[in-house]
C-alpha cells in the first residue's frame, strides 16, 4: 500500500512501482469496503496515475474511447466520483482535472503544490499548516465540507533544470 513517505513525483522514483502500489492500496480498501472496482473504474484509475500530472475528463474519456467504444462522459464521470468518494484520487480544481491520491489508505486533507512547467502535482500533508487554518475555521464558526488547497508554482526538478537550484 502507498504511504504518505512516498517519494515526491518531484523527485526520481520507479514510477512502475509507484502505479502499482497505487493500483494495489485501491483493489485493497475497495475489498475492505465492500465496494466494486469495476474494469471502467480501475481503468480511468491505471490512466489518472500514468502520470503524476492532472488530467481532465474528457483526456481520460478520449483515451478510454480506443479501448471501451461505448465510454461516454457520463462514463467517466461516474467512475471519477466513485474514486473520489472513496478517496483514491483528488480533483484539482484550479485546472478541473484529476489527480491520484499518494496517501488513499486514510483520511486527510490536502495540500496539493502544481507546477506550472512540468505540471505535476505534488500531494502534502502540511499538517501544520491544516492545524492552523483548522483553528481559523473553528473561530470562524464555520463548517466545512471539503478543504483543499492549490498552490501553483515551479517545483524544484524544474528549477533545478532551468539552472537554479533551490
């Protein structure tokens, strides 16, 4: 199972294993949960985490398409919502895309870091950061119902190759 000690997709890493790993935390708590992973599901799952870039319904649908001729959107935005609900992917929304979860095993919040070169998108757990703001939001009064938050900018490999090291 993926674990939130997971290498950055900033850094070097077998990303074979990586997918796999992934693949293999999402049969396991689908099990646990007594959820199905259908092939459809799997499959826009096996895409999203091709990459650690975001990816957007219709890309995912367009590459579904060769392989499941009756996919349509609705298709794809099923299997997005059951990943979703289940925790096993993010939607970035800044791009409205989708990206997987390096940490589905548990519950948590996200700090996702977007690079606006390469565009990977990097998942933190910022536990400071979500203490703080959670005591914002306590003070507040406010309830929330979903808490994630986009920062874009350039990521160190990018920087790095540009010439300028952090």
């Amino acid at each position: 199972m993926t674990s939130s000690l997971t290498p950055s997709p900033f850094s070097e890493h077998d990303h074979k294993k990586c997918v796999r790993e992934a693949l293999d935390t999402a049969e396991h708590i689908c099990v646990i949960r007594g959820v199905q992973l259908t092939p459809i599901r799997h499959k826009v799952l096996e895409l999203i985490w091709e990459s650690h870039k975001a990816i957007k319904a219709y890309d995912l649908l367009d590459r579904i398409k060769p392989l499941m001729d009756a996919a349509k959107p609705a298709t794809i935005y099923r299997a997005l919502d059951f990943l979703i609900e289940q925790g096993l992917i993010h939607r970035v929304e800044s791009l409205n895309a989708f990206v997987g979860c390096r940490c589905s095993a548990h519950q948590h919040e996200q700090l996702l870091l977007i690079c606006n070169r390469c565009h990977d998108v990097e998942e933190r757990p910022a536990t400071k950061v979500m203490r703080a703001l959670a005591q914002e939001i306590e003070q507040a009064g406010f309830i929330v119902h979903r808490k994630a938050i986009e920062i874009h900018g350039i990521c160190a490999k990018c920087e790095a190759q540009a010439g300028n090291p952090n």
